[in-house]
C-alpha cells in the first residue's frame, strides 16, 4: 500500500496558540507523511495535540490559534501558504473532515440529503440529482437502514450512529483523496461503534481514500489504521506500522498507554445472604412525563457494604433512570427503594438531612457538576458545614483533610477555581464533594468516561482505595466494560428499563451469556488488529451493533 | 434624470474604485505578511466596502474644511476630542494600577474605555453635583433668557457661561444637577427592577409549575400593553392620587417605571435561570437538601452574574429614556428639580434661533446630548462585556 504516490507531507509543523496574552506553542515540530489509501492513527490524551493537527493537515487552524513554521503540503499544494480560493477549492472536494459530535455539525433545519448534496453541487462534481443518486448508494454502502428514504429525515430523527455514518457518507460525497476523522465514535456507545468502525473502514478502503483517524483509543485506532503516531503535549513519540507498534513498543510513554488496561481490583466474595444491604431496589417502575413514558420495568439488586455493583447497558437502557429513583428525583411509580433496611421516601423533598448525606452521587461530567464560580474550597466545604455543622478553621481543616485523601496538594488548590483544573482533578473534587457527605453509599454516574485512559485509571485507583478505607458501597453506572472489568465486583446488565442478567463478576465475563450481554461484550474493541475481521467473519455484517440489538 | 445619472456615476466609480484598491494592495508587496493576505483573499465586495469607506471619509473632510457648519463641526470635534480623551484614559489604565486592571485595559477596545471614562465622569458629576456647579438648581436670577457664550456684546453674562432659562435659572448648573436628579433616580428604578426581576425569574425557573405559569403570564400581559403609553396611564393615575405632592409622584413613578422594566428583567432571568437549573451542580445541591434561597442566591445567581449585568446596563439606558420621555411629557420629575428631560423641553423653543445664534439654538441638544451620550456609553461597555463573557466574535 506504501508504494502508492505521497498524498500530504507535513514538515516540522509548529502551531501556536494565544492565551493570556502571549502565544505559546502547542505543537512542536510534527512530520506526517501520508500515502494514497493509507490511515494514519493519531492518538494521545487531550492537549496532545492530535486535533490541531488534524485541522492543519486541511491548511485551517482554530480562531487563536496559527501555523507558526513549517509546511503542509497536499498533493503538491502548499497549504499553509494557498490563497482562500485555492483552499476553498479543495476543502470538501478533496479534503473532507469528520467532527466528532454529528448531532453538532449537522445543520437541525435542513434534511440530511439536502446537506449531502451541497459539497458535490459547489464544487461542481455532481448535478443535484446525480448526488442524490449517489448519496444512496453511499448509505446503502454505509449499510444505513432503508438508504433509499432515511436521506429525506432531519438530523434528529435518526440515531447518533446513523448520523455519524451519514456524516461520513457526506464527507464520502466529493470522493475526497483525504478524510479526517476527528474522534467519529467516541460519544457512540460500543454496540454501536462497532458498527460505525466497520463501515468507515469498508468505505475507506473500498474507494481508497487516505484518512487520518484521531482518537484516544487504542483499541479502536488498532481497528483502524495501517500506521500509528503517539503525540504527547504536542511533541511526536513515536511512530511504526499498527502491527510493530502494538507488539513492540518502543518507548516508555507509549508502553505506559498500553498498560492502562492493566489495572484490576481483585474481586470481593459475595456478601453473606443474612447482611442486610445498604441499598436494596425491590420492582421498581418508573416512567417519565407523569406515567405516560414508562422507563423501568420491575428493576430489582442489592447493593452491599464494601461492593461495587457495577450497572451496564447502552444509552437509553434505564441506568440512570434507577439512578434517579435511588435518589428520589424521580419516585417510582410501583416499588421501592430501602436503605439500610429501611424504605426511603420515595421523593427526596421528603427524605430528613441524614438520608440525604448517606446516598451521594458524583456526576459524568465534571465541568456541570462543579458550580464553576465557586472555589474548590467552598465546594467541598458546603456539604461539611450542612452536614456536618463545621465551621471557620474546623470545616477549611476537614476540606484539607479530604484533598489530601484525594491526592492533591490543598495549599494549591483549595482557592482555585474548577476551570484552573484538569479533567482528572475536576472529577476528583467530585469525588470530594461526595465523600465530604461521609456517606455509606456512593452513585458513580459514568465518572470516567470523559477522561483518557491514563487519567480514568487514576481516578479508579483513587475509588477503590476509598472503598477499601471508608466501607463505601458503590453503584457504578457505565458503558464501558474494559472499566467494569477492573472495578466491579458484581454486574447488573440492563437493557430498555429491564435488568437482564445480573451476577458475580467472574461469572459473568464466563461464557454461556445471556445473548444481550454477550452482544455487549464482543462489541468492546480489543487491542487486537485482527480483531474487528475476525469479530465480522463471526457474527456477520448485518449481526452488530443495532441491527443484532434489536433482533433480540 | 441628471440625478440618476449621478447616483449611476457615483456607483461605477465606487466599484471600479474597489477593484482599484484591491489590484493595487495585491500588487504592492507590504512590510507585512498579514496585510498581504488580508488583500489576497479579500472578496471583491470587501473591497468595494473599503471604498466606500474612504468616499465617507472624504465628504466628511470636504465638510469639516472647505464648506463648514457650525454643528457639523462642533460634532467632528466632539467626536475627536473623545476619542483622544479616551485614547489617553486607555493609556493612562496600561501603565497605572494592579496587575488585573493593567491587563484588562491592555485587552480593552478604544470604544469601551470611551463607555467607561464617560461613566466615571457622570458618576463624579452626579456625586458631587453641589460642589461643581456654580449655583444651585432652584436659584433664580433677575437676569432672565441670558443667552449663552458669556460675551456681553451678544447677550451674554459672563457669571452665566450656557446663560439662563426663561425664569432665570442657570443653565449650566441646572445641567450638573440633572445629572444628580436623573441618572440617580434611573439608577435606582433599575436596581428596583431587577430586584423584582430577578427574584421572579430564577423563582420560576426552579419551581417551574404553576408559580412558572402563573408569573409568565401576568408578565405576558404586562408586556402586551406598549410601555410608555402604560406608563403614562398609570402616572395619570399616580399623579391625581399624589395630588401637588412632586416627592410622591417621583416615587410612584420609580415604583411604576420599575415594574414595567422588571417584566423584561424577569424574561432574561427566566431564560437564563433555566439554562442554569439543569446543570449537575444544582442537582447536587437539591439532593444535598439545602433551602431555596440558597439554590437562588448562592448557586445560580453568581452563573447567572454577566449576563444580568449586560442586562443591567442596557436597562439602566431604557429606564432613563423612560424617565426622560415622561418629563419631557411634564409628568416625570416634577419642578422645580432639575432633570434633563423636562430642560429639553423647557428650552426647546430655542432650537429656532439656529440660524442666528446656533450656540442658543444648540441648548436643547445640550440636555439631550447628555442623555444621549450616557446612553452611548453605557452600551460600549455593556458589549465589551457581552464580548468578554460570550467569546462572541465582531
């Protein structure tokens, strides 16, 4: 495939960006060389750099930001130096760009082939009707449900997949020499990545088209690409073909990145059948806008002292909904939840202060769970003065204490802002925010999934070692089983407001499976690059993602 | 025809002029490489707008030198005189004070350290209105309808720089004291509809329900009715309910002007507080059991801070509009205060000696000048604000 003519040549790309009144360089001195039907992996956490040069790579850069030395040259073209014309002929012809969130890139007013069609007819490749023509050809390639009709819906009234894989086809639209995935499928869950992976790979090499794919999973790049770079703060590490570099990695950073998936907890035994347990969910429905939509159908498990029961399923299945049934913003309709053996009142208006502080939730997101205009101080200080009655020195000397089980520095940070912190140190003073409570039981909303590999391994560190110290009993909602693996020591499968199967860990990562979890299962991506040919060879095409979801 | 022909002539040299300027800024090779980009990927229609510009500019040089008006130039150096003023303010904010104010005046645009300057000086002239002007605002003189300028020869006095009204009061000083009387009373009006405002909205953005609907809609209906003429309405009312008392009907019209403004206060809060309510960290709080007043004051207010203030400025201008408009009308502020509104109409009948005495003729404009240029002001900082929390470019 390398012997194919070179497609863009990148020399020692330098980009800076302005903040603060001064430019500070956030890329420093990148070489890509990129052949004509060739991916190219990109990863690294976030702030490496991968997006920047994602964007330069089509000659653009973001508003503050600019390509300070070095060159960008694409088929011959110097991009950093083309006039706009010369540019605006290329972008979308011959360059096409995938955005991570589709849902944010597609324009909600007009129907998606309307968009479709735009690039072509610019650019005069095709006539309207030719591209419409073309189009469904592309998402019945993409293996887009009913391609001929699904092009006439607008943005939201298809699924996140779909959207996703009709962003591709409209990047697909000129036959571009060049696409650029930025991230396409980390905000899908992994029944339907996979799905998402299988056809850009299909399409890519069908037309052979060049791609530079930009992720922060190795496992999905492994998927993906025939040659890998590993960016770190801007700087290149290390780059070899897919295979070379997930057997023989050279150095340490990248060894380290490979070893993330390492970290396991050893599994606790199951609790004693007489122990009562901390939370107990007993046939709990639930259904939102006044009982019309019904959400949960007679979900029931125990959660104990000590254990993490970890909640899984894909979007949409019902895991957060219990959560906010635990928690009393949403009473069930029928069932209820006891604590400690006793039954909570169903709506948290009318639970007294200490049932409050007993249940504590920390939140997906850390950057709307932390009030932004409060300091890290009065963050973590409010629930000890509420609950606690602490004041002056006596509350700031306990906010101390917390930082300090959390591992970070309370001279440094106790009067700084949220946004003066990292993605991991936010989440961590979630963590605080919840322990400060001295609670008995926590809800672990997807707490890692907004974070690198490097940075979530941390943090799971972090609540295993709290667990073990304060006898925390966890829920752990997520979608991510590699996640799973390493912390839970039981599993509750839901799937459209029903649990599923539940269990020990051990045995439910044991085969035979219930046919949903074993979906759930083969769909996470393995660091295997064979993994995704030998997973379709399988199952079968039309065996994955949504379409296998829905066949049971 | 001739007209046409004109109007025909001045476009084609305005589009050949554009492609003019272009060729040439793309042939000359400029010391810098942002200026030659810039003329690179420059759209023909740009290029155009630029020179359209520059003919502006030359009618007004052909206005300011060789065929000159009084006020057209009295304004050209006003508008020069400003922009020096608050060239030298900007300046003068880089190199003193704190390390904060230094870098927030190296970040700030001419337009709102202009906004800011004027503010500070009404502010300062409001304040110490008592000091600054020469006589009080309720002292009558026997001289009446000095004209301004202070030169005997022409009418004037000079112990009256902007002369005296047809009663006998000073001019100027009665300027300086509107500043108190106006400005304040808007000021407070303001803070009076926001407070109201305010409350109401984040009010029924968490409880939602009946409290959301019960308030939208007598909002809805306060808004339906145009709010000057409601405002006139009431201040009939107010006024035969007050009697001869002019303290009381000040205070019901702060009172009146301060419910009508805070049904938009109320709309803005609303959205924004609903915006807010969603976020995780009022579900902690929620969850955490803690009291309404907190949630409203603790949590949401300070996220809801810059938006509200961009509000605040833009309100403060429409309330002292309003207040204008009403003395204006006579049943604002009532004699013998001095307020800007009722001086604009007082001394409008001068406005016909233009021709003679412009300086006489430009009393009136005085008054509302002032009003105007606060009003301009305040919304230069109000953007820059708007810029500064939004990241909204242009």
């Amino acid at each position: 495939m390398s012997k194919q003519e070179l497609l863009l040549k990148i020399r020692d790309l330098k980009i800076e960006g302005r903040s603060d009144e001064t430019w500070n360089q956030i890329v420093n001195g990148v070489d890509i060389d990129l052949h004509k039907g060739e991916v190219l992996g990109l990863i690294g956490e976030s702030g490496a750099g991968k997006s920047t040069i994602g964007l330069a790579a089509m000659g653009f850069t973001r508003d503050g930001c600019r390509i300070s030395d070095g060159s960008v040259e694409f088929d011959g073209i110097d991009l950093v130096n083309a006039d706009a014309a010369t540019k605006r002929s290329l972008l979308g012809k011959r360059i096409a760009y995938v955005a991570q969130s589709a849902a944010a890139s597609f324009n909600p007013a007009h129907r998606l082939m309307e968009q479709h069609i735009e690039g072509p007819v610019q650019h005069n490749v095709f006539s309207a009707s030719e591209s419409e023509k073309d189009g469904i050809e592309l998402y019945r390639k993409l293996r887009l449900p009913d391609p001929e009709n699904i092009g006439f819906r607008y943005p939201h009234q298809v699924s996140g997949g779909q959207l996703q894989r009709a962003m591709t086809a409209m990047a697909m639209a000129c036959r571009p020499d060049l696409i650029i995935f930025d991230e396409p499928t980390t905000a899908l869950d992994v029944t339907t990545q996979i799905e998402v992976l299988a056809s850009i790979r299909d399409i890519v090499e069908q037309f052979n088209t060049a791609a530079i794919y930009i992720t922060h999973d190795l496992a999905v790049v492994a998927q993906m690409a025939d040659k890998i770079k590993v960016l770190l703060k801007g700087d290149e590490v290390e780059e070899a073909d897919t295979r070379t570099m997930l057997s023989h990695p050279k150095e340490d950073y990248t060894k380290s990145l490979w070893a993330v998936r390492s970290f396991q907890r050893e599994q606790k035994p199951l609790a004693d059948k007489g122990e009562t347990p901390v939370v107990s969910i007993k046939n709990v429905d639930a259904a939102y806008g006044g009982g019309t939509v019904k959400v949960l159908h007679d979900v029931s498990f125990d959660i104990h002292a000590g254990r993490t029961v970890a909640v899984v399923g894909e979007s949409g299945s019902g895991k957060s909904t219990t959560a906010r049934c635990i928690t009393g913003l949403l009473p069930p309709l029928t069932g209820t939840v006891e604590f400690d053996g006793v039954t909570l009142p169903a709506d948290y208006r009318q639970r007294d202060k200490d049932q409050l502080r007993q249940a504590q939730m920390i939140y997906q997101m850390a950057d709307t769970a932390l009030n932004p205009r409060k300091t890290i101080g009065e963050i973590i200080g409010r629930p000890v003065e509420f609950y606690l009655g602490l004041t002056g020195t006596a509350k700031r000397k306990r906010v101390e204490e917390l930082l300090d089980i959390l591992e970070l520095e309370p001279n440094q940070y106790i009067d700084r802002l949220p946004s003066e912190l990292s993605g991991g140190q936010k989440q961590r003073i979630g963590i605080g925010r919840a322990l400060a409570a001295e609670p008995k039981f926590i809800i672990c909303d997807e707490v890692t999934s907004a974070l690198d590999q490097l940075v979530a391994e941390g943090i799971l560190r972090t609540l295993a070692k709290l667990q073990d110290e304060f006898n925390l009993a966890y829920m752990f909602i997520t979608h991510d089983l590699a996640t799973v693996r390493s912390i839970a020591d039981e599993v509750v499968v839901m799937k459209e407001g029903r649990v599923v199967e539940a269990g020990p860990k051990d045995v439910m990562f044991k085969p035979p499976h219930h046919a949903y979890t074993d979906l759930l299962l083969s769909s996470v991506p393995e660091m295997d690059p064979d993994w995704l040919d030998n997973l379709l060879e399988e199952r079968g095409v039309d065996n994955i993602g949504d379409a296998a979801s829905s066949k049971i | 025809m001739n007209t046409l022909l004109w109007i025909i002539g001045i476009v084609a040299a305005l589009m050949a002029g554009g492609w003019l300027i272009r060729t040439l800024g793309r042939a000359i090779d400029l010391p810098s490489r942002q200026a030659n980009i810039y003329f690179r990927d420059m759209p023909y229609l740009a290029s155009v707008g630029l020179a359209v510009g520059i003919f502006a500019i030359g009618i007004l040089i052909y206005y300011y030198f060789l065929s000159p008006t009084p006020f057209f130039v009295w304004a050209v150096n006003g508008f020069i005189f400003f922009a020096i003023c608050a060239f030298i303010f900007r300046f003068i904010g880089r190199v003193v004070g704190t390390e904060g104010s230094k870098k927030l005046f190296r970040q700030m645009p001419l337009t709102a350290s202009f906004g800011i300057l004027i503010i500070i000086v009404y502010a300062i002239t409001a304040i110490f209105a008592g000091i600054i002007a020469p006589y009080g605002q309720e002292e009558v003189f026997a001289k009446a309808n000095v004209l301004p300028g202070g030169d005997p020869a022409t009418g004037g006095d000079p112990e009256h720089i902007l002369g005296t009204d047809p009663i006998g009061r000073d001019i100027l000083s009665r300027i300086i004291f509107g500043a108190q009387n106006t400005v304040g009373i808007a000021f407070i009006t303001t803070c009076l509809a926001f407070l109201i405002g305010t409350t109401m909205g984040f009010l029924a953005a968490i409880k939602g329900g009946w409290i959301d609907q019960l308030t939208s809609r007598v909002v809805d209906a306060l808004m339906a009715i145009p709010q000057l003429i409601f405002a006139l309405l009431l201040m009939t009312i107010a006024t035969a309910w007050a009697g001869s008392n002019g303290f009381l009907v000040t205070v019901y019209m702060i009172l009146i002007i301060a419910v009508l403004d805070s049904t938009r206060v109320y709309r803005l809060s609303r959205a924004v507080g609903l915006n807010i309510v969603v976020m995780d960290y009022i579900e902690a709080a929620k969850l955490r059991g803690e009291t309404l007043s907190y949630l409203v004051f603790k949590e949401i207010l300070p996220n809801a801070f810059a938006p509200l203030l961009a509000e605040f400025g833009l309100r403060f201008c429409f309330v002292f509009l309003t207040i204008a408009s009403l003395s204006f009308l006579g049943i604002g502020i009532q004699p013998p205060l001095a307020d800007w509104g009722t001086m604009v109409k007082d001394l409008s009948a001068f406005i016909n000696f233009a021709q003679f005495s412009p300086l006489t003729a430009a009393l009136p404009l005085m008054a509302a000048g002032a009003i105007a240029l606060l009003t301009v002001g305040v919304n230069f900082v109000v953007d820059w604000m708007l810029q500064k929390t939004s990241g909204l470019k242009e």
